[in-house]
C-alpha cells in the first residue's frame, strides 16, 4: 500500500483513537483543531510523521484523504469542503444531523468519484463481526427478534453530547451503532417507535442519566429492541446482544468477555472513556486500513455511504418518535438510500 498523507479535523477523544491507527499504517498525518488541542496531540508522536495545519486549505492541500473527528454538527460541511477539492472521507458516526444532510455528502462523493466512508466502528468489533459472518452465512436462520444494549458514562466531558441540537441526543449519537447493526442483520427498517428518559438537553452535570429505547420493525418481519444508556461516572462501558432465528441464538456480552476492553487511547478526561484492546487489534485500525486499502484500489469497505444515510434515516426517525410519542414509518423507496 502507497504511503498515505491523510488529513485529521479534530484533536478530542476519538481523534486520540484514530491517529494511533494511523500511525501504524505509517500514515503522514496533518492535524487541524480549533481548539487548540493539535499541537498537544502531534507531540506525543515524536518518532513519527505527525505534523500540524493551520488552516482547513492547507490541510485540504497536504491530504489525500480527510478523516473527520469533529462532533457532528460540523460533519456536512466540512465533508462538503473535502469532497469538493477531491479528497476521500472518512467520517465519524453519524454522518450528519439530518436525513437531507446525509444525502447530500453522499451524493457529492458519488458525483466527485471519492470514497465517503462512514466510521461505523461496531462493524469492526471481534464479537460483532463475528456474529454478522454467522447471520450472513445462515447460521441461525433468518434472524427474527434482535436486543442490543450499549451503556457508558454521560459524555460530559463534550458538552455539546447532551444538546440534541448538536448531537443528535443519544438516539442519533451513542444508539446509532446498533441501529445501523440491527438493519445490517435483520435487512431494512419500516417502522420505529422509541422513547428517551432522564436528561434531555444541555448542561449534563455528572450523575445526569438519560435512557433511550427503540423498537424497530424490519421488512422482512423480524423485531429489533435497542437500549441505551448514559449514565453516572463510574458506570462500566457495556454492551450485549442476543440475536435469535430459528436455527438459534447468538449472544455477548461485553464484560462477561475481555477479548475486549474499555482504556484510554493517549491522555483523557477522568471518565471518558475511548474503546481500545490490549488483547486483540483495534477496530479503529481494522476500519481504517480497510478504508486506506480502499483508497488504493482495493475492495470497497465493509460500510458504505449508503450504510451511513440509512443509520442516520433509522436515528432522526426514533428521535421524532420519541418526541411525539408516537411509531414513526420509514418509506422503502428507491430514493431511501441516497
């Protein structure tokens, strides 16, 4: 694989997962923050080719490709900006904060011939790649009834986590990884009915609780119920599924297994917590060189920009259930995808 000059926007927490990631594919990595963090972050790599932009056209000038760590009510834009000078996205999940948005970053890549790559990392996570080859292979039959869980502490440390106006709120935000695992088992989503309890708004303290639930009804009749939940500080990240067809079931649990762990990437606030493994490869490195090699002419990633609109389709549809109480339709038609 060519060496890449990759474009990183942004310097918080999930930055600090995908530089490392970068520079194990030895990456030449340029960093852009408004926050003043990019220095900070660049120095702690030393030995390697990391280097600071001061400007999104120089950045935009030194990339081949754009890899946008920024809180997501800056994602359409800047990606828009990427697109048009001709560079490939990588963009952290979700895409964008409305449907209308997210069509438009995947039309404008699919209009530019560039990759838009939406970093839906949960596809990347040993358990659950496993359990989608397992599906995808038959193993349990056609799945008919799917629980996910996800729970970690309120991202406080981001204040703009809490404000559904920049984050979407933990529908769109933290439950838009399972949102997007259930379609990828279970095939399109035609009905959601959710709700969201505890804090809903800015200002989260520590402490603050929100809970989010969604019931999502699949075309092809199966039942998906996804629970998430940002809670006090010293709740332990945790995940689990259970999927059932009728040829069996497949479940996890994150913490009834440690092939993968909650750490840090670099230094963090006390409490945030960034998925990492000291006992298999990072799934941000397995997306990332999945994307590089895409980059380069090799198969298409695993997730595409179709993938990216549909989770986001699925998470503004529970969010406007949630906020009327009532079950939200989702039409099937051709112009769903893009």
């Amino acid at each position: 694989m060519a060496r890449l000059d990759v474009g990183l926007i942004g310097a918080g927490g999930i930055a600090r997962a995908h530089l490392p990631a970068w520079t194990a594919l030895g990456a030449r990595v340029a960093i852009l923050s408004t926050d003043g963090n990019a220095e900070k972050l660049a120095a702690r790599y030393p030995d390697h080719d990391v280097s600071v932009a001061r400007s999104l056209p120089e950045l935009l000038d030194r990339s081949a490709l754009v890899d946008l760590c920024t809180p997501t009510f800056t994602h359409h834009r800047l990606a828009l900006d990427a697109i048009a000078a001709g560079k490939h996205v990588v963009c952290e999940k979700p895409l964008a904060l409305t449907v209308a948005e997210a069509r438009e970053m995947a039309a404008a890549a699919e209009a530019a011939g560039v990759l838009l790559f939406p970093a839906h990392v949960v596809r990347y996570f040993p358990a659950y790649a496993a359990l989608a080859e397992s599906v995808a292979a038959g193993g349990i039959g056609d799945p008919a009834v799917l629980r996910f869980t996800r729970s970690g502490c309120f991202p406080v440390w981001a204040p703009w986590f809490a404000d559904p106006s920049l984050s979407g709120g933990i529908l769109v935000d933290q439950m838009i990884h399972d949102l997007d695992f259930a379609r990828l088992l279970a095939g399109e989503v035609v009905r959601v009915h959710a709700q969201v309890r505890g804090h809903q708004g800015p200002g989260a303290q520590p402490g603050d609780v929100t809970t989010g639930t969604a019931v999502l009804t699949h075309a092809s009749g199966a039942v998906s119920h996804v629970l998430g939940v940002w809670g006090p500080p010293d709740l332990r990240f945790r995940t689990t599924f259970r999927v059932a067809g009728p040829d069996g079931i497949l479940e996890h649990d994150s913490t009834a297994h440690t092939g993968f762990r909650v750490l840090a990437q670099g230094e963090r606030t006390r409490g945030e917590g960034i998925p990492g493994s000291p006992m298999t490869e990072s799934p941000y490195l397995t997306e990332l060189r999945e994307f590089a090699a895409a980059v380069s002419g090799g198969a298409a990633p695993r997730v595409s920009a179709r993938d990216g609109v549909e989770a986001v389709r699925i998470a503004v549809a529970a969010a406007e259930s949630a906020r009327s109480g009532d079950p939200v339709e989702l039409k099937q038609t051709e112009e769903a995808g893009l």
